[in-house]
C-alpha cells in the first residue's frame, strides 16, 4: 500500500474556465493535500511549553514520523528545525519566538511554522492588534505576526557588518529553497498568520509567486485591504484558508464596519485567500466554499463567516475532518511518546478568554466612535440651527436723489 505522501501533488493545475465568476462555476483545494499540511502544522507542536525545537527527543521524532508517512530516511533527516529568538514590544513584554519546520520531500519544501501554544505572550501578540507597513509587500499588516515572523529573519539594522557574519540559519534555509520545484508554506493559529507574512517575503526575495503554495488552519487575518489584495493578485488560487465549523481565531482582529475606519490601527483587516470552511451538518462533514480568488486577483464572496468559540480551533480537529477514507491515514502511533500534539483544553480556555476581552474591548472602541460621532452631528445641527435663527436678512435701502 502507498504512503500518505506519495498521493501528495507537488504543483496544482490552474482551475478551469478561472479567468473571471460566472455562475454555478467552483474550484476548490487539493483536500488531501491540505491533510499532509494539516498534519505537517501539528507536528510542529511539543507539549513543552518551554520546550525548543532543538530538543533530540522532538527531532528523532519528528524523523521517525515522516519516515511513516513515506519520506526516504535521506529526506527525514534534511528537516530543519526552525527555534527563533524572541523579540519585546513595546510595552516590555517578550513576543515568542517562531518554531517551525522545514520539511523537504524529493524537489519540494514544506514549511510549517507552530501556532500559539499556551504561553499567555503568545495570545497576548495574536490580539494585540496594532497595524504597522508591511516591508514586503503594499499594504499594513498586524504588527504582533510581523514580529513572530522577523524573528527568523537577519536583523541588518543591528549588524554593522552584516555581510560578513556568519551565514543565518534563515538565509540557509533561502539557498535550499532556491532549487525547490514548489514551497508550500502551511500552519496551524498564528503559524498560519506567519506563513501569509512568510510567503510575502519569498515573493520578496525574488521567489515566483507560482512555485509558492499556501494552506492555512484557523488563521487569523493578517493585514488591511491593501495587502488583502496584493496577497489575492500574487497567489490566486494557491492560497487557501480553511476554517473549522465556527472557529473564533479566523474572525480576529476585526474588520472595518465602514470603509473609513480601516485607518484605525486597531480595526480595518481583512482576510486574504480563497476560503473554505469544514463544518458538521446534519451529523455529516460538509465542505463550503466561503470565497474565491481569481486570476486578476479579484474575489467572490458567496458567504459570510462568524467564528463563535475556541473549542472548533484544535489543529487536530482540522485533521480529523479533511481526512479521508480513500487515502491512507497519518498517524502518530507511539512514535511520539510523550510529545503532545494540538491545542489542550487549559490552552483552549485560555485562547476563549483572551479572544472574548479581545472582542468585548473593540466593541467598546466602535460604540464610543459611533458616540462620539452622533454627538459631534447633533452639536453641528444645534449650531447650524442657532446661526440660521440669529441670522436676520438686511433690508435693501432706496436712496432717492433729486
């Protein structure tokens, strides 16, 4: 019997007929694909919380993993393992640094990068919600994700002589990439905001956006409209998000409720990506196209997604409903021993608790904008009433001269 990874699709055809909506007309995923990414997202978790990637325990077990799921011994042990520093913001707390994985299977790389575990910082950077200008692309993007992403990447405005230190583990990374056939960038949470970020700054460093492949698991938006569609043009029909029922994680940070409020730093993101959603209907898996992307970039949107509750955003959920009974299963056996993989019900409390204030806290923001803009109409009404009222008409005078 095959392997799991000898059904993966290393480059996807175009849809067809893709060049504009017409009705009646759908594309989706590559489903058994985004199981290998879904599955490859949750390897990337370790029950630790303190725990870094560079742990032997974690790696033998990440190789013996792959090695199951059909990767050659020679492949298994090319992973790397991403283990970043962590970088404070400003208001003194120490934004995690990125875990991840870099899995190379014959001519194509895999990169996953870990969603938040229950480290509170973790939450604390997901809705801290602060836009900032993109370095890669046009357009803001949240600053918290851009951070957990820079902490992988060389920071040339500390190095003095920056070209002559030591080759980065990232700009390593960058050479392998180089000779790949397709990326396919992948994460589960905030690894999947990272990704998005990750695949703009490929884009960035000259890689052709149609080697690169995005599939996203309960991620959250990412940036504003600007990078909304810049994102949309570059990636079309490769970038995918896939939401879980009613996942609350991919309806944070909040959108605009009017056009002119997306300047706010705090508001105004939008999600990026062809959109899928795995929901339960009738005690029966159901697939649902949210949104699609066509090839000029523009997007469709069939329906609206209003994410409810964390305990729909465990990684292993995703799995668990993308797999699929024509294929082999991935499992983890005992290979992993001790190592826990997905979200725990306490880091479900947690993520339920910070997202509630999160939400509770910009309602309060918007009712005291709505206020403060009815009281400035109605003080402007009063005024211009006053003024037209004090106001009286000049009489014309005739003089009469002889």
């Amino acid at each position: 019997m095959k392997k799991p990874i000898e059904y993966f699709k290393k480059i996807l055809p175009e849809p067809e007929n893709y060049n504009t909506f017409s009705p009646g007309l759908y594309f989706y995923p590559d489903y058994y694909n985004a199981y290998i990414c879904a599955n490859i997202s949750q390897l990337c978790y370790k029950s630790s919380v303190g725990a870094k990637h560079s742990d032997k325990t974690y790696k033998d077990a990440v190789y013996a993993v792959l090695e199951e799921w059909g990767w050659s011994p020679e492949d298994a042990h090319r992973t790397i393992f991403i283990n970043s520093r962590e970088i404070p913001n400003e208001d003194g707390l120490s934004v995690p640094g990125t875990q991840g994985l870099v899995v190379f299977y014959e001519n194509v790389a895999f990169i996953a990068f870990r969603g938040s575990e229950k480290k509170l910082n973790d939450w604390l950077s997901n809705v801290n919600t602060r836009k900032v200008k993109s370095p890669y692309v046009p357009g803001y993007v949240h600053s918290g994700f851009l951070k957990a992403f820079e902490a992988i990447v060389p920071d040339k405005s500390k190095e003095t002589n920056f070209e002559q230190q030591p080759i980065s583990l990232f700009e390593e990374v960058i050479e392998q990439l180089r000779s790949t056939e397709a990326i396919w960038l992948t994460g589960h949470s905030l690894g999947g905001a990272i990704a998005s970020i990750g695949a703009s700054y490929l884009h960035h460093r000259g890689f052709p956006e149609s080697r690169i492949y995005i599939y996203t698991f309960g991620a959250p938006r990412v940036g504003d409209a600007e990078y909304r569609k810049y994102i949309n043009k570059m990636f079309t029909y490769r970038y995918w998000r896939f939401l879980h029922n009613h996942d609350i994680v991919p309806d944070v940070p909040f959108p605009g409720v009017f056009p002119f409020m997306a300047r706010f730093l705090f508001i105004g993101f939008s999600r990026e990506g062809c959109m899928l959603r795995l929901k339960r209907e009738k005690d029966k898996d159901v697939k649902e196209v949210l949104r699609l992307i066509y090839r000029d970039g523009t997007r469709k949107i069939f329906k609206s997604y209003n994410g409810i509750t964390a305990k729909d955003h465990s990684i292993g959920a995703y799995c668990e409903r993308l797999t699929d009974p024509n294929h082999p299963a991935m499992k983890y056996g005992e290979m992993l021993n001790n190592i826990t993989l997905g979200t725990t019900e306490e880091e479900t409390n947690i993520i339920q608790l910070q997202l509630d204030l999160s939400k509770l806290k910009k309602w309060i923001w918007l009712l005291l904008l709505l206020q403060l803009g009815l009281l400035g109409l109605v003080s402007w009404l009063i005024l211009e009433k006053y003024s037209s009222a004090t106001v009286q008409p000049q009489s014309s005078a005739i003089i009469n001269r002889k």
